[in-house]
C-alpha cells in the first residue's frame, strides 16, 4: 500500500489546515524545512527507531540536506498508528486502521538497516546491533521509545490478555489491545462484577489512556443497563489521575459521579488470573483492618506499606515503563541521582544530550516533565530539525521546546476533552472554537476520525 494512496477518510489537507488539525497531530503549525534551502553536507545520521519520532526525522532531514547520509534502524517491518489503540481496546477501530508497512513512510534515499540496537557507544561514536555490527555515525538521533516492564508485576504475562480470565492491557500491542476489547465484553455481558483499573509507579506514554480505557468501560457497563452490578475501581500509585490540575480534579469529580472507587497509593504487585485476584503494594497511614481497604495518607513515621488482595472479574494492566535496556545500559541514560532516573538524558528545551553533544532524543525515550505522546513528537521534531541544522553550521541552537504536548481525553464513547498544555501543566490551547475545559462531540470526531491523516502527514515531516 503507498503511503499516497492511504485512506484519509475522505477528508482534504485543505479541510485539516481549515480545522487546524493539519498543523500537526494537534497543535499550533510548524511547518517543516521544505521552503527553506537545502544545507549541504556529507554527514552521516543514524536514526534508532522507526516509529513516528524516528520516521518524522528521517523525512525532515532527508529533504532538509543535500549529500548527507541517512540511516534508520529498526526491525519492525509494520508502523503502528498508537493513537489508536485506545479505540481498538474499546471496540471503536477494527485493529487494521492502526497499521501500515514502515517502508511506505521512509523516503528513498533513507538507508533502513533491520535490526536492534544493543548497545550506544557514544565515546566511539557508534551503536551495535544485536547482530554484533558496528554502526558508525557523525550525529545520532535516538528514537527508541521505551519498553513496557510488565515482567515487573508479578505472574503477569500478555499471553494471559485474550483467555477469558479477565486480563487485558492496551498497552502489549494492537492484537493485545483486540483481546482487551473481547475481555471487556465478556465482563460485561455477564451481567455483574469488578473491575480494576491502574496507574503505574512509572512515566507512561499517553498518561491519559488508562482513564480512557476506564471512561469507555464506564459507557459500556452504563449502556448495558446494568451498571449497579458492577463494582468499579481505580488505583493510582501518587494519589494523582492526571498531571494538570484542572483535568485532575475534573476526573477525580467524574470517578465520584460514575461511581468509581478510588484507591490512591495503590501498585500493582502481582496478578493471579487463575483465580482472579491482585495484589497491591499500599502506602499510606493504616487506620483500619487489613482487609477494609480504609487508609489515609500518613507523614514523617506514619508512612507505612502494606499489602492488600483484591478479587476481580476484569483488571486492566498499565506495566511500569523505562527506558530499554540499551539505553539503561549506556552513558546516555540519567544518573540514579538526577532528575528523571531511567530514561535518556536530553537537554528538556534543546533536546540534545548534554555529555554528548552530537547525539540527540526525540519521543518516549526522553527523560522530561512532559507527557508521552504523537503529539510531543510532532512539536519535538521541528524543534530537533531546527537545532541540528543550526548546529550543523556551528550557529546558536534557535529552538526551544516549551513541553507541548496533547491528549485527546475522551471520557466516554462519543464525548472527550482536548487537553494541551506545556512545562508545568500550563493550559496551551490552539482552538478557538474548542473550550478545553468542556467535554465534546467535536473532539470525540477530532480524535476517531481527524488525528490519524495529521499524524501521517507528520510522518512524512510535512508538518
């Protein structure tokens, strides 16, 4: 399938730029390098990870240089649309609208070199594959993404997602987030119930998905006319549900309203899906029995951690998230003692690293106070592009990242909140006619039908 000939749904580039959509996946316009004049140089760029932070690069470098050499590495030979796998899980999207094959979005001149990276070697100036391959490079941009440990919770395996014990994640991957969507029905459809819905100890990409994963639930359970037999929980490691303070209290209002229980300082210690029951790591000051679930945040000595079980009938799984181990495992990751521990060392604003000045992040790899989104990455990468070639020709570095980031909040089927904001939580808007601040039909249409054309559109680094 070309990338030219990909089904947009009907809807015209002219018709994105009138809804400002094709600014980006959301977001103010940045337009990418394709009037300005070509920098030469035979400079080789290795670019690790094909996904939409490594593919937009490729697209923006390759046509923003002449005689450069640009190389890609990854092994996957199909792009996932991750956006949309929120849509998939709740039985929204048939999974197929998320895929299309990685070569239809690299330009010709693109070097792909399939494999993994195993190990950064920025002393040398090199990666090494899994193979054993040397890689040199003269600059490199790290895209990696990150991965998901769900290794870390105890007896849980993806294969469980899909076997009728009540276990899905959107998370593992498109076909998992099908399997979700299949739990989630036969929990429903049995008439009765409780379900668990979680936050990891951990930054995750898109925080706002386990919230959209429990809002569509709620739709279902409320449609099915038998919401009073369902028992419905959310448990959150930080006492938080979202960064931004409005769009917090406003879930924390919601989960009162739909009638969720919330659990704060609650981790997912480990699941039993045979018998359908998870273990917690609680904190908190203990002001009851064990088994009453009745606990206040405690201070100074009164902290304590306990553990509590809970039975379930569905459980939805957010794992912790790092950094691969490739990165983990190399001087390009934070130290234990700085500010973001397991993930890669980037300068927030610039977006180099700051010990290796030639290599740079873009994506879920990066350690910042930002979320972890497409929509990161579409405002990351004209910030990226501006400063390589900036430093190609030993000028200032122009561009600042101000932590852009977006998240469609959908807050039930048909409904969900355009959330945009930067360093620190600030409120970013880029629509007039969209109130951030109110749930919408407009947004619901933006998110299923508007975003994925954007979001090819970035891939090809036209904006």
């Amino acid at each position: 399938m070309s990338k030219n000939s990909l089904p947009f749904e009907n809807v015209s580039r002219r018709d994105l730029l009138k809804f400002g959509i094709g600014a980006g996946v959301v977001g103010p316009l940045a337009l990418s390098s394709t009037s300005a004049q070509a920098i030469n140089t035979n400079a080789h760029f290795v670019i690790v990870g094909a996904g939409a932070g490594g593919t937009s690069m490729a697209s923006r470098l390759s046509r923003a240089l002449n005689g450069a050499r640009v190389t890609i590495i990854d092994a996957r030979e199909r792009h996932h649309y991750q956006p949309g796998w929120t849509l998939v899980a709740s039985g929204v999207w048939n999974k197929n609208k998320t895929l299309s094959n990685t070569q239809d979005w690299l330009p010709n001149s693109v070097e792909w070199i399939r494999g993994r990276v195993a190990e950064y070697d920025p002393d040398n100036n090199r990666v090494l594959l899994e193979t054993g391959e040397a890689v040199p490079y003269d600059y490199l941009i790290v895209a990696c993404g990150l991965q998901l440990r769900y290794e870390r919770i105890e007896g849980m395996d993806v294969d469980l997602i899909g076997q009728g014990k009540g276990v899905g994640s959107v998370y593992a991957s498109i076909e998992h987030a099908e399997k979700t969507n299949n739990e989630i029905n036969q929990w429903v459809a049995s008439g009765g119930g409780t379900g668990l819905f979680n936050l990891p100890p951990t930054a995750l990409k898109c925080a706002g998905a386990p919230l959209k994963m429990t809002f569509t639930t709620l739709s279902k359970l409320e449609g099915s006319g038998r919401r009073d037999n369902f028992n419905v929980e959310f448990m959150t490691p930080s006492g938080g549900l979202f960064g931004v303070p409005f769009y917090n209290d406003f879930v924390k209002q919601r989960f009162e309203d739909q009638g969720v229980k919330r659990n704060d300082f609650w981790t997912l210690k480990g699941i039993d899906a045979d018998t359908k029951k998870a273990t917690y790591l609680v904190k908190g000051e203990r002001t009851g029995e064990a088994s009453s679930g009745h606990y206040t945040t405690g201070g100074g000595n009164q902290q304590q951690e306990w553990e509590e079980t809970k039975d379930f009938d569905f459980i939805h799984v957010v794992p912790p998230m790092t950094a691969p181990d490739s990165i983990l495992n190399s001087p390009l990751v934070f130290a234990d003692d700085e500010a973001f521990p397991t993930w890669m060392k980037v300068d927030r604003e610039t977006l180099q690293n700051p010990d290796y000045p030639n290599v740079w992040g873009i994506g879920d790899v990066m350690g910042m106070p930002s979320n972890k989104t497409a929509a990161s990455v579409k405002m990351q990468a004209s910030v990226l592009e501006q400063n390589i070639l900036a430093y190609l020709q030993d000028r200032p570095l122009p561009a600042r990242h101000n932590g852009y980031t977006s998240c469609p909040l959908i807050t039930g089927i048909g409904k969900a909140m355009l959330v945009e904001f930067g360093w620190g939580g600030e409120l970013l808007p880029s629509f007039s006619f969209i109130d951030p601040k109110q749930e919408s039909w407009t947004v619901w249409v933006m998110k299923e039908r508007m975003l994925r054309p954007a979001y090819y559109a970035m891939l090809e680094g036209r904006v």
